[in-house]
C-alpha cells in the first residue's frame, strides 16, 4: 500500500467482513506491507489498505483468493468384507478449486 503525500500519511489495514488474522499478521516498511503467514483458506477475502493524514483518506481494496490443493478430511480406509456383507467405503476431501471424486475399482470407473 503505497501512498505518497505531505503531511505522511499514517496506513492501517482491515480486512472486510472480518479480523486480521491474530497472531499471523505483521507489517513492514513503515505498515506499507502487510504480512500473513501460513496463510489458511479462511483469510481469502477483500482487504483494505487506507492511508490518512490531516487533509483526508484514500483507501484501496485489494481482493485476496487463497487456493489449495486436494486434501483429505476423512481419507478412505481399507475394508475386509466377507461375501453377503455390506460395506461403506467413505472418502473426504475438500481444496479450492473444489475437487472431483472419483471411484475405481481395479483401475476401472465404477
């Protein structure tokens, strides 16, 4: 968030809708940067930089998108059956893009 004026202009950040991240969030360069580590799908969203001194305020909205890679929330686990029996095979996962699942039986599509 750069802004150039006189008097300097003092810079705080807000993220819309929400809290900056407690705990994983850190300025630099005189608050011009903001800094999120290990970042988590819940801090996507629209941040805003405003810079203010005595004459006014400008602001700008900078739109974050955290994506992820597929990652399980209940992996399928092996299942031992014998003939006649009922089995429930579950599989989890989430990631964004949302991921597709898809079965196989024996490297077939089910």
């Amino acid at each position: 968030c750069f802004c150039f004026s006189r008097p300097t202009p003092v810079i705080r950040w807000i993220k819309e809708g929400g809290e900056l991240p407690a705990n994983r969030t850190f300025f630099e360069n005189f608050k011009k940067t903001l800094k999120i580590i290990d970042v988590s799908e819940a801090d996507s969203g629209n941040y805003k930089c405003i810079a203010r001194n005595v004459l006014g305020a400008v602001h700008h909205v900078i739109s974050v998108t955290v994506k992820a890679a597929p990652y399980w929330i209940t992996a399928p686990r092996n299942l031992v059956l014998s003939p006649g029996e009922d089995g429930t095979l579950i599989c989890r996962a989430n990631g964004n893009p949302k991921p597709s699942i898809s079965w196989l039986a024996n490297g077939v599509p089910i």
